[in-house]
C-alpha cells in the first residue's frame, strides 16, 4: 500500500509517466471488474441474477445459465469496461487539473497527483494475475476464497485512488479549533433522517417482524400497564432471555408518544450520534479537524454498523445497538479525563446487554498497562497516572464479576435453572456454557483452526476492508477487540453467514473505531518526527507503506466506506436496494402495498381487551392489545411447548401475504381442522390476505 507522503519526498514525475500510470491502470481495473462480473462467485455476491442480467446488457454482453453448474454465465465485452474506466479517468483528471491550475507547477502537481493515484487501479490487473496463477497451480480453495473478496479488492482499488486524490488535492487542515464541522453535521443529519424513514415505512408496509424488534415495544407497553417487563412469546419475564435493560431508558418520552415509531426514530438517532466522539477523538489524535471528519464519515457509512439500524431480515429495532454510541462517549470521556461520566456512559452500553461485559475487561487490562506505564517517565503526573490505572483495575475486574453474576446467576434464575439460550451458538465447544469456556481455554489447535477456516478470514476482511485496515496501526488498541472478534469467528450463525450484518458484534465497532483514532495518533506523531529530523527516509517505498499519513488513511477509510456502502450496505446507496432481484428492493418493502392497507380492516374489528395470536408481520400491531400471542409452529411456553395456540387466545389472525407464510386458505389451518366447533371464520373483506378466526364462546 502506497500513500502521499511528505512533501520533500514527492519528487517531480513526468507527463509521459503519468500518461503511461493511467493507461496501465484504466487496462488493468477494467480486466479485475471483468473477472467480478464474470465470475460465478464474485457477480453473485454483489447482484442478483435479474440484476446481474440488466448490467451484462448495458454493457452490451449475454447473460445464460449452465445446468451443470447450476449456476449463471456471464460474458462482457472488455472494450465496454475499458470505456468505462477510460471515460471516468478523464472525468477525474479534468477535475484534478481545474484545481490544480492556479498553482505554479501545475503540470507537475498534476503528474505528481495521477502517478500516484492511477497506481492504486493496478490492483485489479494484479488480482486478476493472482487467479490465474492459482488456478494453474491447482489451488482451486486458494482460488475460490480469492474470488470470494474480489470485491474487496476492487473496492480498496477504488477507495485508495479516491483517497489518493482527496489527500493530495485538497489543501492540509492543522486546525483543532471550533466544534463539529459542517461535514460531520451534514452526515449525522442524513442518517438520521434516511434511516428513520426506512424504519417508519418498514412498519407502515407491514414488513417489520416483531421477535427481536417489535417485543421490546411491548415491553415498555406492558410494564407501563402493570404487567412487568416481559413480551407474550414466552412465559416469564424477559431478564430469563437477556440482562437487557437500556430501552428503558425511553419509558419518559414512551409514556408521552407510545408508539413503536419512537423506538426507531431515538436508536437512529443514538446510532448517528455515534459520530460525535469519534470526531473529537480522530480530530484531538490527529490535530486536524479534517481527519476527524473523514473518519466520523467513515463511521457513518461502515455497513455493520447500518445492518444494526435495520438487520438483514429487517429486524428494526435491537438495544444492542445503543452500545456503539454509549460506548464511543465513554472512550472520549476517558481520554477527557472525566471519569464519572465515562462510568455512566460505560453503564449505560453494559445495560444494552450482559455479555458486552466481554469488551469492558480488555479495556480495563489496557487502560490499567498503559496508565502504570506512564508512571515511570511522568514524575508530575504519577499521582494521576496511578489512580487511572487503579480504575482500570476495578473496570477489569468489576466486568468480569458481572458477566458471571449475569450468566451464571441472575438468567438462570429467571429462566427456573435452564442453559443460556445463545450456548447453541458455540456448539461445537460444548453443550453448557462451562463446557464451552472449558473447551475454547484447553483446545487451542481448534480455536486456532476455526480462526483460520474460509468464513473467518472472509468474516475478518468484511470487517477491516470498510476501515481501510487502519485499526492495524494502532496495535495496543486493536488488542482490546481481539477477543470479541475471536468469539465472532467461532459464533456458528456467523459461520454459516461470514458477513458483519448480525446484531452479535455491536460492541466490537466501538473499539475498531477508537482502534482508528489510536491509528491516527501514531501516524501523526511519526510524520512530525520526520518532518523535525535531519535524516529524512520518507522518500522509501517500504517507510511509506508502514507508515503512510494520517490525512491519507483517513481518507482511505472514508472511501473504503463509501464503497463498502454501495456493495454491501443497507442503506440507498447500496446496489442491493435499488437490485429488483434482492430481498432489500426498495419497492418490495418500502412502498404501501393493498396488504398494508388491508390490516386497518382487521385491526378495528378485534376489541383491544382481546388476546390475539397472530402471524409475525401482523403481530407488531397487537402488542397494544391485552395480549400479543405468537401463531407459528414454533413451540411456546406460553402454550405448554405444544404445536397450538394459547388456551385463552380469543383472536387467530394470519397473513397470508408475507413471505414466510404457509398457509394460504383456511382449509390449511390446524385449528380449524383439529377443533372447528371451538372456532368461527369471520368475513372481514380482507381480499384473502388476512384470515381472522375467533373463539366461539358459550
């Protein structure tokens, strides 16, 4: 990895080079995005086949299906990709040149500026040559996890040539004065509003399921009608699940405007203030406000932390989320030296779930290290130093009791004795959770051989690649997350879909991102070093991949966010939402259907003292209603673990048009055909969408 180094190591490059630089580099991208397109493995990952079809077209190519392989073949004219590549490299060196023009050495400025950011498209040339030579020799699972990150590749291809000419183009920022910039504001504004908008028309489209999104409403619901803090999928009260408390927090704005919409709209917002801290922190690590705002952009568009607003199965709303930002102010607050708040925000992110404990240590073990470390060449400051490490002591030491309290303990407790629920996860190490902490302790030939394993470096690489691997170049820091990020390696739901776009690593992301500002004060401090040496080897192609500059790494993570955004995000900006072959199509969940309009017909006809037990989409609506059953084959305690629904449901109401669903006349359901005297079909003119049962009474 290349970047722009200081200034006395850009030498002048000539216009015949640079020439030659983006030749070579509009040929070599347009051969690695021919190899993505056309490949069975990396054309797949990124579109559907009906997508994938529409782009071979535009491109003037064919699109035919192999029955043998069971899979699609594509082929692309390379002509039409080196257009594309050629046409957008003249877009950018005509904006490139229209601001480099006023200054003295313009042409070599602009030489300078294309050599070095031209380069960065060889990278698709090398990947190419790269498959080749695997497949030669045979490596054909080599190969297969190659082109399983092709875009990947490309994508740091794209993201290095964008930071490229962002660094080297725009005049450096030193300034640490003022409060968020414009750009910070902008971002944090659009998220807000983009993301609370797609939350609030996935409830309005009736495509919002209610386990693990819309339950945490109904708890608020109930516990503000005396019922306790529990949801009628099970029997008990929720602490049995999870010690997940911190959407109580909303009970005061709940009790004003209950309704779910609330909870959407504040976990958007918490979600974007995220960017704050991780502005102070990047913009107080660095010294320029720039920095800072390329890196908080970069929080803002890293798609595991948008797939935390609304999940892969559009699950909308999760108190996991709520860690990130309590647990990013906590980091800042702690570097500000102000230590009762950090311990409130750090509270705060550990009520969003027991577990995240797992984080807290780690960051106890480093504070205590690194304060005690200080020590020894800060007389002055010793005093202080020592009652910052003692509090990283405490912190270690108070988390590790309280994830034992909680899992071994309190849940149990509220679960009559019976294992953790998620211990399942982690099968492979045992059936208790003793057993599974036992075993990853004592095996570590097989701790090391999943860690190692295709869906943990693909896993790992979606991680890092949106960051720009900046996280490396602060070690210490990156230490803390090792342990969260070992456990999602080993998580068997992870395994079986190696993408970050699961609820489970929501306290890893704050720590990447403080990871990122360490990065940028270590990169920072090592330019002024140089800059303030006789003896300066900046101008060495292996100094400047060590120690690239901070205002480029920042922009590199930025743009590799914005591209990870576009290839595998959840919001507009991702291919996915405008693909009609995606399960994300914008018009297949975000638009109101005569589905959606149908419902008001059902929900005026059911009394709110009723208990109802309906299909999933459906049930978001009843958790107002005196109770909200779960109508599945999914066996419940409310219903004594038995294939029916609850003895006192008074209302059935099954939707017939969601995606999941399996019954679709009311011939097909049981409860009609086991007990058709208990059970009257009511005609509520719903055009076959919704079938309404009630209860027969005497």
């Amino acid at each position: 990895m290349t970047s722009p180094s200081l200034s006395s190591s850009q030498t002048p490059t000539s216009v015949a080079w640079a020439l030659l630089v983006c030749v070579v580099g509009c040929a070599a991208l347009a051969w690695g995005l021919e190899a993505v397109v056309e490949s069975p493995v990396a054309g797949p990952s990124l579109w559907s086949s009906v997508a994938l079809k529409s782009v071979a077209e535009v491109l003037g190519g064919s699109v035919s299906f192999e029955p043998a392989s069971q899979s699609l073949l594509v082929d692309v004219p390379y002509v039409s990709l080196l257009g594309l590549t050629s046409g957008l490299s003249i877009v950018a060196v005509i904006g490139a040149w229209c601001v480099t023009r006023n200054q003295s050495s313009n042409a070599a400025s602009l030489a300078n500026t294309v050599a070095a950011a031209w380069r960065w498209w060889w990278i698709g040339g090398v990947f190419v040559v790269l498959d080749a030579l695997l497949l030669i020799a045979g490596a054909e699972t080599l190969e297969s996890l190659l082109l399983a990150n092709a875009a990947h590749v490309l994508s740091l291809a794209l993201a290095g040539w964008i930071a490229t000419l962002l660094s080297r183009l725009m005049p450096r920022d030193g300034s640490l004065a003022g409060g968020l910039p414009w750009g910070v504001w902008v971002g944090t504004l659009a998220y807000v509003v983009v993301f609370t908008a797609m939350n609030w028309q996935l409830y309005r489209t009736l495509m919002l399921p209610h386990g693990d999104s819309a339950m945490y409403e109904e708890h608020l619901w109930n516990l503000t009608h005396g019922k306790g803090f529990r949801s009628y999928l099970d029997q008990g009260l929720f602490l049995g699940e999870h010690i997940q408390v911190v959407h109580l927090l909303l009970l005061p704005l709940y009790v004003v405007w209950p309704s779910h919409l609330l909870l959407e709209l504040t976990q958007s917002v918490a979600l974007a203030a995220g960017a704050m801290p991780v502005f102070w922190m990047a913009r107080r690590a660095s010294g320029s406000a720039r920095i800072g705002c390329w890196v908080a952009l970069a929080y803002l568009l890293y798609p595991p932390m948008q797939f935390l607003d609304i999940a892969i199965d559009f699950k909308t709303f999760r108190p996991e989320a709520f860690v990130i930002p309590a647990y990013l102010f906590a980091l800042d607050q702690f570097e500000r030296r102000r230590f009762k708040t950090a311990i409130v925000c750090l509270l705060i992110g550990l009520s969003a779930k027991e577990d995240y404990a797992i984080a807290l240590a780690p960051f106890g073990v480093w504070l205590a290290a690194t304060e005690f470390w200080k020590v020894r060449g800060d007389s002055v400051a010793a005093p202080d130093h020592r009652r910052m490490g003692a509090v990283g002591v405490g912190l270690a030491i108070l988390a590790v009791a309280y994830l034992l309290f909680a899992t071994r303990v309190a849940m149990p407790y509220f679960r009559s004795g019976n294992e953790l629920h998620y211990v399942r996860y982690f099968s492979k190490f045992g059936e208790s959770f003793g057993e599974v902490v036992f075993n990853m302790l004592t095996s570590p030939m097989l701790v090391l051989s999943e860690l190692t394993s295709a869906p943990s470096i693909i896993y790992l690489l979606a991680v890092f690649v949106p960051l720009a691997f900046t996280p490396l170049w602060s070690p210490s820091r990156l230490l803390v997350a090792a342990p969260l990020l070992v456990l999602l390696c080993l998580n068997e739901v992870i395994r079986q879909d190696p993408f970050p776009r699961h609820h489970f690593q929501a306290p890893v992301i704050p720590l990447l991102f403080w990871a990122m500002t360490g990065a940028m004060a270590r990169l920072s401090s090592r330019q002024a070093s140089v800059l303030n040496s006789p003896h300066d080897n900046s101008a060495s192609l292996v100094w400047r991949i060590l120690h690239p500059a901070p205002q480029f790494m920042a922009a590199f993570a930025c743009a590799s966010g914005l591209l990870a955004s576009i290839t595998a995000g959840q919001s507009p900006l991702g291919l996915r939402f405008w693909d009609s072959g995606s399960v994300a199509y914008w018009k297949s969940n975000y638009t109101v259907t005569r589905r959606a309009e149908l419902i008001e017909r059902v929900l005026t006809e059911i009394p709110q003292s009723a208990r109802v037990a309906s299909t999933d989409f459906v049930h978001p609506r009843l958790t107002h209603y005196e109770r909200s059953y779960d109508y599945s084959h999914y066996p419940r305690a409310v219903a004594n673990y038995e294939d029916k629904v609850p003895d006192d449901t008074d209302y059935i109401v099954i939707d017939t048009g969601h995606r999941y669903s399996d019954i679709k006349e009311p011939r097909q359901i049981r409860e009609l055909q086991r007990e058709p005297k208990k059970w009257e079909l009511l005609d509520l003119q719903t055009e076959g969408v919704f079938i309404v049962l009630r209860r027969k009474r005497p």
